[in-house]
C-alpha cells in the first residue's frame, strides 16, 4: 500500500510540476511560433528553453530525491512516479504541438 500511495504522490507531484513547466516554458515560444514561422533566433530559444526545462526537471528530481524521508509513504516509489509524470507530460506537450500544427494546415 505503501508503495501504491507514494506512486500516486509522485505522479500528481511531476504531474503538476511538468504541466507548469510546459506551460510557463513552452507555451509562449509555441505560440509565437504558431503565429510566424521561426527565424534565425528560433534555434537558440528553443536550446536555452530546453536547458531551462532540463534544469528544472532535475530540480524536481531533486526535491523528491530529499524529500523521501520525509513523506509518510515509499519515497522511492515517489521519486520513480515523479520521474515517469515529467517524461509523460513532455510527451503531453509534443501530441498537443502535433495536433496544432495538423490543424493550422487543414486551414
């Protein structure tokens, strides 16, 4: 039970982390791309913005990492549900940015 409780914790917790992440991170670029076709400076935003999401992503880790002792459950099974919300919710972004695009070129 134990190890159930503290998955479930780590997917809500790299859930909403990877959700914000995506949205405070990538959403505006995603934008403004979606209005103008990228340029010359499309490239390095979108390293600098992959760096700023891979840091967070291991600050996030991290905080789990620390914080295993602490909760009242599994910390390494909330450390490995928080690992797997983070990648699932990139891939979130990358279906939502397919689906974009597929329908900015029906139109």
């Amino acid at each position: 039970m134990s190890y159930g409780l503290g998955a479930i914790a780590g997917l809500i917790f790299g859930g909403i982390i990877g959700q914000l992440k995506n949205l405070f991170i990538w959403q505006s670029y995603l934008r403004k791309r979606g209005a103008k076709d990228a340029g010359p400076d499309s490239a390095g935003s979108v390293y600098g913005r992959a760096m700023v999401s891979y840091f967070v992503n291991i600050l996030t880790l991290a905080a789990a990492f620390f914080c295993r002792n602490m909760v009242p459950f599994s910390g390494i099974a909330f450390l490995i549900g928080t690992a797997v919300a983070l990648t699932i919710m990139n891939k979130v972004l990358a279906i939502q940015q397919k689906r974009a695009e597929d329908r900015r070129k029906e139109v």
